[in-house]
C-alpha cells in the first residue's frame, strides 16, 4: 500500500485524503503537515488540518515515551540469580525464538 | 525463522541506542562467565526491558515475568552477541521476539496474526474527523500518552508501541507479526486515531499498567 501515483491533490475530497492518510504518514518523514503537495487541501479543509496535527502530536511524543518509565520488582533479580543457579532451568530455556541476531534472508 | 538487525535497515534505531559507558566491558566480561559482569548488564538494561515488556503486555506480572525471561535468555545468549548493532538493540529485539512468542503461545496466537493484530469492529476507531475546537498539541504530555497507550486494546497497542516508540520499521514489524506491511500501517493509523479520541476524551488510568507510584 502506496500513495497511488494518479492522486489529484489539487482537487482531493477529504474521503480520498483519509484513505491515504496511513500512506502519507508512512511515507517521507511523517510530517504530512509540511507536504507541500496538501498545502492547499489542509488550508480549505481545517477538521482534516486539525487531525493531521493531532496525529503528529501523538507520533512526536511518543519518541519520549522511549525512555523507560517504571523498573521491575526485587523479585526479578531474585529469581533470575536462582535460576541462574540451576544449570537444569538454564538448559530448559525455550530455544524456539527468533535469534536478534540472525541475518536478514 | 530468520530476522534483520534493526540497525541495519534503521539507523535511526541505533542513534537511540547509544553505547552506555563500561557496557562493552561487561558484555564480554559476562561473556566469558563473570556474574558481577551480568548483573551490571541487568542493572543498565532493567528497566528499559522492563518498561517495554508493560508497555506491549499491558500487565504488571506478566512484564516481570517476560524481564525475567529476557535476561535468562541473554544469559544463555551472549556469546552469540557479535557487536554488530547496538547492544540495547539487540537485547531489544531479543525481548520484542520473546514478548511475541508468548502472546502466541497464550492463545492470541493460535488464531493467525493477522487476526492478532486487527481488534474487533467495536474497538475501531470512528471514522470522522473530530472537533477541531479540541487540537490536542500543547495538552498531550508522556504521561497522558502512557495512559492512553495502556488502554489501546492489544493489537494497535502492539504495533504503535513498535514503530512510534521502539523505532521498528512498517517492514521489520510485518516480519515480527507475520502480517503484511499494509497491515501495519493500516493498524498503526487505526492506533493514532483511537488515541486521539482517547486523550480527547480521557478516562481513568489502567489500573494493572501503573503502578501507584507513577499515577
């Protein structure tokens, strides 16, 4: 899924900008806002401007929602060190995941 | 099942995961078997892990549980760390991949992702453009988003806390779902505008999500 190429933005109903919308977010930077190709359609369609940027200001602050907000009990470590104890649970771990490491195919 | 490194198709990933000082000491030290060593890796990397694992179960014993999973299998793991993405990125990925496989396992799972990821009709957002009298920049802070976050049903949860706050690509996440990259973005846009109308119209915080100290 692609902003279609035959796409009149001069003459775009808000319907068709909804259903592009993912696709231009995705597209680019993610700053729909500043696409120069909707200056315009944002400028005579303010309910479509004002989701444009509701939406960017959920993307935007969710960046700072990276750092991490909350830490997990004693316990984990706790249980990590005992288990850590017994080579048996070690040798148990579920081998069945994807490896972060392996190469892309 | 083979996977990409996020750093090599997402360099933006690695900016956000910077090597943290006397980690790469520690990696190897824990490498070579030094406990000291692995429990200073725990202790830079807890509440990362952590934060995510609640972030994308949405409960406070299942996140301890799967950090506590994360690490073991770290443990296990390390020797298989090669150095060539960001170390936090790797641990990451390592935790997103067992965050998934759970989830699978738990019964989200045996119906086909696709269907995981794609909330019921009731949960969809409405498909109109709002009240513009109510523009949300300048009144949407994180911990407002938090909140909204944790109650976004599962499978939007997962994909925006994926791409719009872990930094995974629409195509890295298509590959960790199995769905198609279409379906990311159509869920990721789906999430925004349920979030939207959430902090437009906020209800109390999940109480399984924060504990009391961050309410």
């Amino acid at each position: 899924m692609t902003v279609p190429h035959n796409i009149d933005f001069d003459n775009l109903k808000p319907e068709e900008f909804e259903h592009i919308l993912p696709d231009l977010f995705a597209t680019g930077d993610g700053k729909v806002s500043q696409d120069p190709r909707l200056k315009r359609f944002l400028a005579a369609n303010p309910d479509c401007a004002a989701l444009v940027s509701d939406l960017e200001t959920i993307a935007e602050t969710a960046r700072s929602l990276f750092e991490p907000v909350a830490e997990p009990s004693d316990r984990v470590w706790q249980n990590i060190q005992a288990m850590l104890q017994e080579d048996s649970v070690l040798a148990s771990i579920d081998d069945d995941y994807i490896d972060p490491g392996a190469p892309l195919d | 099942m083979t996977q990409a490194l996020p750093s090599r198709t997402n360099p933006g990933l690695y900016k956000r995961n910077p090597p943290i000082a006397g980690e790469a000491e520690a990696i190897e030290a824990a490498q070579n078997g030094d406990a000291e060593a692995f429990a200073k890796l725990y202790n830079l990397h807890k509440r990362r892990v952590y934060t995510l694992c609640l972030r994308m179960l949405g409960n406070v014993s299942e996140a301890e549980d799967m950090t506590q999973n994360a690490f073991l299998h770290l443990f296990r793991k390390l020797g298989s760390f090669r150095g060539e993405s960001a170390f936090s990125t790797w641990l990451h990925r390592l935790t997103v991949n067992l965050v998934l496989m759970h989830l699978r396992k738990k019964g989200l799972s045996l119906v086909s992702l696709e269907e995981t990821v794609n909330p019921s009709d009731d949960d969809t957002p409405r498909r109109d453009f709002g009240s513009r009298d109510q523009i949300l920049a300048g009144s949407v802070d994180r911990v407002t988003l938090e909140r909204a976050v944790a109650a976004l049903p599962p499978g939007y949860r997962m994909v925006f806390v994926l791409h719009d706050v872990e930094g995974y690509e629409h195509n890295e996440i298509a590959v960790m779902l199995d769905c198609s990259t279409g379906n990311s973005k159509s869920q990721l846009h789906k999430a925004r505008l349920r979030l939207r109308e959430l902090l437009r119209n906020p209800s109390p915080p999940h109480p399984s999500v924060y504990p009391e100290s961050e309410q």
